[in-house]
C-alpha cells in the first residue's frame, strides 16, 4: 500500500481515555484503498461494520468494515474499504468527524 501520513487523537470516552489513530492506505494497482483505525485500550472494543466520515463540505462518505479486525498488546486495530470515489472526496476536503 501507498499510505498517507497517519493522525492520531485522543478520545475522551466513559472508560477513560484512548489514543486513536487513522491511516490511509491505497492499493499500488487500483485506486481503491483501506483505512485503517487503531485505538489503544487495555481491553477488546467492537468495531462497527459502517464507519460514517463528515467533512467540511457537508459531504458524509459512508465506508465499511472489509471483516479485517485484530487486538494485539492493548492495540484494537480494523480495517475498512475505500472507492476511489472515497479518496478523491477525502483528497479534496478535510475530515471534520468520524463516527
């Protein structure tokens, strides 16, 4: 994968707090991708199958879950897949929330 540069932020949930970070990727021969999400928590989350994106334009991009889910040494980590038409929206607008 050809990835992007990878945010990170700090959640502030019930359960107290979780670093979470964001990762970009995109398929060398497609111009599809994935994005990945880790959150740090002493304990094993459920990841939605839907992960809903608000950018700034008003836009809202709807991805989901390709079933790829792992928790390793207080890390939860999963993926979900991007369209092209995904990545070009996410190129031209800064995110705003993800849910």
């Amino acid at each position: 994968y050809n990835t992007s540069d990878t945010w990170e932020f700090m959640d502030n949930c019930e359960k107290g707090f979780a670093k979470v970070k964001f990762t970009l990727g995109r398929y060398k021969n497609d111009s599809s991708g994935i994005l990945l999400m880790e959150i740090w928590k002493p304990f094993k989350m459920r990841f939605s199958n839907e992960l809903t994106i608000y950018l700034e334009n008003g836009e809202i991009i709807k991805i989901y879950s390709n079933g790829n889910r792992d928790y390793v040494d207080d890390l939860n980590m999963g993926t979900y897949t991007l369209t092209s038409k995904n990545i070009e929206e996410l190129r031209l607008t800064k995110i705003k929330t993800i849910r």
